[in-house]
C-alpha cells in the first residue's frame, strides 16, 4: 500500500472521468444492496455513472464518497439515515442536512460539489483543514477539492482522532487505496 500524503491525497488524473466498464460487476461484488438499488427510476449503479459522466468525475471517487460518509457500500442493511446523507453532501460535521435529503440528491450534489471545487482550485494554496487547527500546503485539484468537500485529514494526529478514529480524506484514500490498489502503483 502506498504511503498516505495529505498535500496530495490523489493525483488530479485519478479525480476525472475515466473508463467505467467494470462497475457494475463491482458494485454487485461489493453490495448486494446497492446492486440492486433503483434511484430516480434507473439502477444506482446508473444514477452515479450518469453523475459522474455529467461533471466528468472517477466514479472511484463517488463510490469511496458514500463508503467513507455513511459505509454504503459495506453496509449489508442501511438505514433511511445513511441513505439520505449517502454522500455526506450538504451535511455539517453535527449531521444537520440543508436541506438535501434523498440518494438521488446526495448523488448529484456531490458530484456537482467536487467538481465545483476542483474546477475554482488554483494551487498550490495554504488551506486551513481539522477544524482550522492546521495549516496545509495543497499541491493539487484533487486534494484542494477533496478538503473543501471534507476539511479534515482524519490521521492519529487529527485533534478529533479520539472521538472518531480515522476519519475524513486519510479514509478516503485509504478505501480507495485498498479498492484499487492500481490506482496507487
């Protein structure tokens, strides 16, 4: 497994569209639930390679979103809960929703999140991250829009690393990083 850098969490080449022949097949690997989950009419699988073709995003990225928000992927039963803030978007580190509730919303918000953010990105810029006790130096796209989605490294060092574990882009990375451990050689 790769080394974790929290200036660099994925390279900007990961972050865009790329081939998504495999996913369903994977997702069905993956989740059984989800598998078969129908979003807004089609599959869900559907619903977020349709997203992330539209704001030409990884649909890896998405998919380790919903993981790394609410355990979607994984989670063998999930509640209305996890599915409505599937992707954390519009969600504030207390849990309270703005107002954007429904896996169909989650989807494309956070599609439309990310891609927001990595288009304004212009780095390398210090950004303030984990409850603005740190300062980091933001080497890409990626990473400046993986922050402004979710502020928080999530390492041992991070100060809420005792309430909630690892957390935040270090889990990200790491799903991704153990999903698809190509990505990452």
């Amino acid at each position: 497994m790769a080394d974790f850098n929290a200036l660099e969490v994925i390279d900007d080449k990961l972050f865009v569209y790329s081939n998504t022949s495999n996913f369903k097949d994977w997702l069905a690997n993956k989740s059984l639930v989800l598998s078969t989950t129908v979003v807004d009419g089609v599959s869900f699988i559907d619903k977020l390679l349709v997203s992330a073709f539209q704001n030409n995003l990884n649909p890896k990225l998405l998919l380790a979103t919903c993981q790394r928000e609410q355990s979607l992927i994984t989670t063998k039963a999930p509640t209305p809960k996890q599915l409505n803030r599937a992707f954390g978007a519009g969600c504030t580190d207390s849990g309270d929703l703005t107002g954007i509730t429904g896996l169909a919303k989650q989807i494309d918000l956070s599609a439309a999140t990310y891609k927001k953010w990595f288009t304004a990105a212009k780095v390398p810029v210090i950004m303030s991250v984990d409850d603005a006790t740190k300062k980091i130096d933001i080497q890409n796209a990626a990473t400046y829009a993986l922050y402004k989605y979710c502020p928080h490294i999530g390492t041992r060092l991070s100060p809420q690393f005792k309430k909630y574990g690892f957390y935040g882009n270090f889990v990200l990375w790491q799903i991704w990083n153990t999903w698809w451990p190509e990505d990452f050689a």
